[in-house]
C-alpha cells in the first residue's frame, strides 16, 4: 500500500515486550542455499495464462482470492504474529476462512542475506518446546516433551529453544501450506528489510549523479541495493522453488512511484516511468528483464507486474521531464496521477511479455479513507469510478482480454460511511468480472487499513470479513471454497481444485462468472519428477538500514474520459521450417538429448524475445505437427515432463 498507510506498519514489539522469545541462529554460520530447498510430489498446480484468464495445466479457469500477511519485509524479517499464535493454528485459520493464496511481502535485502548464505537474524518470533525429549526423573516420573512450551515447535533447533533462521523459517511455512492447501505469491516489497522501506520510490537504490533531489541522504540512507540485485535475487527464489508449486507467483516490486514537482526540482531518475528506453528507472524494461530472468529458471511462474504512479499528458504535449501544475485549470493538467502502483496506462502501448503466457497486472487500489482522490469528490458509483478512474488507469486491460489482473492490495476500515461503500464497489466489480485479488490484510498492525485479525492475531473481524467473504471463491449452493491445489482440500469447509472440477463445477457452479456452470477436467495425481536447478552465485548482502516516512502525498489529477483500447495483439509465428533430413526427437528443443525442464525454459524464452528455432530445435519443438512453434507446443511439452502425457508427437 502507498500513501499513508505505507507509514505505518505498526511493531508488534512494543506491545508484547514481556513476552519470552526464542533465541537465533547467528547470522554469521553458512547455511547452504539448497538445504531446505521445497520439492512437490506433484507439481501439477503451475498456472498460465490466456486472454483476462487463468488456467490450470488442464485448461480449467481459476480464480486466485486471498489476503496480504507482512512481515518478512520488516525489521522482523518473519510474517507478523507469530511471537502470539502458532504458525499451524494460523494457517488452518486461514485455509478455513476461505483464502486460497496468501501474498507475502518481502525485502531485497531480506533475498540477498538468504541469496549470501548470511539469513538475517528474525525477532519477534515466541518458538519453544520444552522440554525437548521426555525426561524421565528419579522417581520414575516422566515429564513429556513439550509439557511446558509448543508454540511453533518446528522454529526450534533441537534445544528446543533456540530460534532457526529467517531463511529456514519461511521454507517450513512454505511447506506447512501444502498440508492445508493454500498457495503463496511472493512480493518484492522494498529494497531495505525496514517497516517503512516501501516508502522508497524504486526497486534498487544506487547513489548517482543523478541523485538531483539528495535521493542518497534524504531518501533512503541504506548500503547501495544495486539493480542487478533486486533482479538476482528474486530470480534465486524463483530458482530455488522452481520445482515447488506452493509459490505460484512472484510480484516483482510493490509499488513503484515518484512524481514531477510543481516547479520541476524534482529528477527524473528517481521516479518509476514506463516508456520504451533501457533507463533503469523505466519500470516496462526493468519488469520485463526481471520477468525474462525468471522465466528462464522457472518457465511455469506467474509474473505479477504493477503499475507507477504519474504519467505524463502526451495529448498536452507532457514528457516524462515536464514539470507538473499547481493547482491546473480544468484541461491543463499535465500529468494523470494514481495509487503507488496504480497506474497501468502504459500497458496498452507498450505491454510486458505479452506471448510468454505468465503475465498478470497487478494494480493497487484504496478508498478515501487512505486518501481523498478526486474521483471521490462525489455520490461516487462504479459507473462514476470507471469513467474517472478505474477504466483507463487498469479496468480496459481485463476488459479488452489483454491480460488478467490481480488487485494484489485493496481494503480499509470499516467506517460504515464513504470507505465501506467503495470497498462493496470494488468488491462486486472483481467478482463480476473475474479480476484475482490479495486483500490488504490479515494483520491488525496495518496503520490505516486495520486488518481481518484482532490485535492479538487471534479472532477475525467478523464485519470486515463478512464484506471481504463474498470475493472468495466458492461453490454457488453448497457454499464450499474453492482450493489451488488439485489434490488438498483448501482447510475444513474447502475442496482440491480437482474436487470442484469433477463434482461441483457442472453441478452447481461457483461465484465465477455469475454462477455458470462449466465443464472441467481434473488433473492426474501422478508424482512428477522434475529436474532439480541449481541455485545461483551468491552476492555481497547488505546490511539492515533505516528509511524516513514519506514527506508528500500525490495530487490527484481527474482522469479524461475512456478511449478505446486496442485488441491484443497476437504472438508471433516463427518462420524457420524443419528440416526434412532430420527424425525428430519431440520435445529435445536444446538437442542435449533428453527432454526436461531446460527444454520448457529455452522454449519459453524463445517465445518471449521472438527469437526463431532452427532446424532440428524447430522440429523437435512443433510437438502437435502443424508447422508452427507456440505457446500450445509449450503447454504440452509440460504436460509430457510432468508425466500428465506419455507421448510427444503426431
């Protein structure tokens, strides 16, 4: 969340100061990158894309609803609430109350100490069990173990007492989700691991010339987070759970702002754009980078892609240099302003990766009680919302099916006013038209949002629930929630996503789509047994550091009325034909021999960059036989390498 709200990620600490915690690892003692790397015994969960939808490996639409849980980009540098509550009795909380995906917030900084083999060291975290093992005293006495403390038992090194590491602690809740049938999405939340570094403008901080505006001392007073850092580092997460389908998606950056000032002081390297340069702080290129990247050590991710701030009034003869107005008449405004990360414009342009299949948008969008907009200057409606916001800043991309979206934060406070009535807006936009959404969110700590949970992480607010509820996908009657997973139940009152399609999608259909009923096919449970990847190279990891609050709120600007968006545009063919002389070997699109991941990875990126296969790669890739290589020939390459088929080729 930007604005306010981004100020106040309120400690857990001061309130629980008496409560006894556990120990830590010293940050000092390597680990090994690879030691508590998560390997599925499926793998069959992995998602793309096609249109605004998103599909299963079976072709099966799904919807991800969730909730946001910060921490790991904190200080704390573990999910909030764990010194108060289990982190099985959470999940299991969690899993029952209908949420499918949880986004987690996390630091480049946090990355890189992992990425090191140097973990930051994690407070706030209660981990005890004690006595570790049965003691048996003189008299024959025998006290069991954990009589006296279990809280987040699996925390514990074998004393029982001393806390695991940061690294270590997010493996073991990444692997407890499985058992309750929930998904991850990870979010690069801030360069710095500090409460408030989400204030900052950019994805990477590098004192420059450019620093015009004393970026370096007044901005962000931390140790240089390099670009090339931000970039490897979630791409060695990526790397590291790339045969694990817990984490479906990675969120590249939350929130990429900056603004013009009024009198033009303000430098324009250290506000995110998007345009067609290679300028670092052009967020369209930096994106798409990072998302090749990734896609290349793990071709079956979602890549969660947000917006910026401002963008100039081309139509008014702006650039991305001119200065903004104070206080413009009506028609002279240069510039359209936005949430932190709400403004999508440049997609319909100049979109990221639109053939690689995994591209999500992901806006933010509040009410007025984070921020009185201009477009909240009104008895404001959805139609009200669309034509003076919502429809050109990010609505066309779902409704012109140029890709899907995903609100990754929304939310408020319960006001029973101005703020309820937009969250409802909002709420019954999404469900009718299908947009995935992560609700802002399960922690009470959250300044001025509030959150689903009490301040004790304990009891749901059941008012903010109930409205947030009805987005979570279920079935239409019967009231079930619909799980990601095609094996595991999603918690108690929830079913595997195999289980709606084979009994509840033709029957009685789900809150999708208005209620329509739909044919499904489920997916087979056969153990997958993808290749392993190796982790990347580590690199230098820096130290913790203090970030400011945010010193100015964006000026609203009214956004003109909509214009129509042009039709997605289809992927290229490639021209090279196959060799005649040559047998193919489908699938062997590297030609090393074998078919496995690294041939779904230079598929993919073959695709992406429009670069032509020739010969026998062309051959052997066109695995359907109708002279073409795309994304279908992907797909079932996938299905072949995860055992779902037998057989490559006509």
């Amino acid at each position: 969340m930007g604005l306010f709200k981004k100020t106040t990620a309120v400690l857990c600490l001061a309130a629980v100061a008496g409560t006894c915690f556990g120990g830590y690892s010293p940050a000092s003692e390597k680990v090994n990158d690879t030691a508590f790397a998560a390997v599925d015994d499926s793998g069959d969960d992995w998602l793309h894309t096609k249109g605004s939808r998103i599909y299963d490996m079976n072709g099966n639409e799904v919807w991800l609803t969730g909730a946001n849980w910060f921490g790991l980009n904190c200080s704390e540098n573990a999910p909030h609430g764990l010194y108060a509550r289990d982190v099985d009795d959470m999940l299991q909380s969690i899993a029952d109350h209908g949420i499918n995906i949880i986004r987690f917030p996390i630091s480049t900084e946090l990355l890189l100490s992992w990425m090191d083999g140097e973990p930051l060291p994690v407070s706030s975290v209660q981990a005890s069990y004690n006595p570790p093992k049965d003691e048996v005293g003189e008299d024959g006495t025998v006290t069991p173990a954990g009589k006296y403390g279990n809280i987040n038992r699996d925390f514990c090194e074998a004393d029982g007492k001393t806390l695991k590491n940061s690294m270590e602690i997010f493996d073991i809740i990444m692997q407890k989700m499985k058992k309750y049938g929930i998904k991850a999405l990870v979010d690069v939340h801030s360069p710095a691991s500090h409460n408030s570094g989400h204030n900052y403008n950019l994805w990477y901080y590098e004192p420059t010339a450019e620093d015009c505006d004393g970026m370096a001392t007044g901005h962000f007073s931390g140790k240089e987070i390099t670009w090339d850092n931000w970039k490897d580092s979630i791409t060695w997460l990526a790397e590291k759970y790339a045969n694990d389908d817990t984490i479906l998606a990675y969120d590249l950056k939350n929130e990429p702002h900056g603004k013009r000032g009024y009198d033009g002081s303000s430098c324009p390297a250290n506000m995110a754009k998007w345009d067609d340069s290679t300028d670092k702080n052009n967020w369209k290129y930096s994106s798409e980078e990072c998302a090749k990247s990734i896609l290349k050590v793990n071709p079956h991710a979602l890549i969660l892609i947000e917006g910026i701030e401002q963008s100039p009034r081309f139509d008014r003869n702006a650039t991305w240099n001119t200065a903004d107005v104070f206080q413009p008449k009506a028609g002279e405004e240069k510039w359209y302003g936005a949430w932190w990360g709400g403004n999508l414009r440049g997609v319909k342009d100049l979109p990221v990766l639109p053939e690689s299949g995994q591209i999500v948008y992901s806006p933010h969008d509040y009410g007025p009680s984070v921020y009185a907009q201009s477009w909240f200057d009104k008895d404001f409606s959805t139609e009200t919302l669309l034509d003076d916001y919502w429809r050109d800043t990010w609505a066309y991309i779902n409704s012109d099916e140029i890709a899907p979206l995903l609100i990754g934060e929304w939310g408020g406070h319960m006001d029973d006013g101005p703020n309820q009535k937009w969250m409802e807006l909002l709420r019954d936009y999404m469900i009718d038209h299908h947009i995935n959404h992560t609700f802002w969110c399960l922690n009470p700590n959250s300044g001025d949002t509030g959150g689903l949970l009490d301040t004790q992480f304990n009891n749901w607010d059941e008012a903010k629930y109930g409205l947030f509820e009805k987005s979570l996908w279920q079935t239409s009657s019967s009231g079930k929630y619909v799980g990601l997973d095609h094996q595991v139940a999603l918690g108690k009152n929830g079913v595997s996503l195999n289980d709606f399609y084979s009994s509840y999608a033709n029957s009685e259909g789900s809150n999708l789509d208005g209620g329509k009923k739909s044919d499904g096919k489920p997916v087979d449970s056969t153990p997958a047994s993808p290749k392993p990847t190796e982790s990347p190279k580590p690199t230098e990891s820096p130290k913790p550091t203090e970030s400011p609050k945010p010193t100015e709120s964006p000026k609203p600007t009214e956004s003109p009325k909509p214009t129509e968006s042009p039709k997605p545009t289809e992927s290229p063919k490639p021209t090279e034909t196959p060799n005649p002389s040559e047998k193919a070997v489908y699938g062997d699109v590297n030609e090393d021999g074998k078919v496995d991941v690294t041939d779904l990875s230079t598929l993919a990126l073959s695709l992406v960059d429009k670069k032509e296969l020739k010969g026998n790669a062309f051959t052997n890739a066109d695995v359907d036989g109708d002279g073409k290589v795309g994304l279908t020939d992907l797909a079932t390459i996938r299905q072949y390498i995860s055992k779902k088929i037998d057989k490559l080729g006509v």
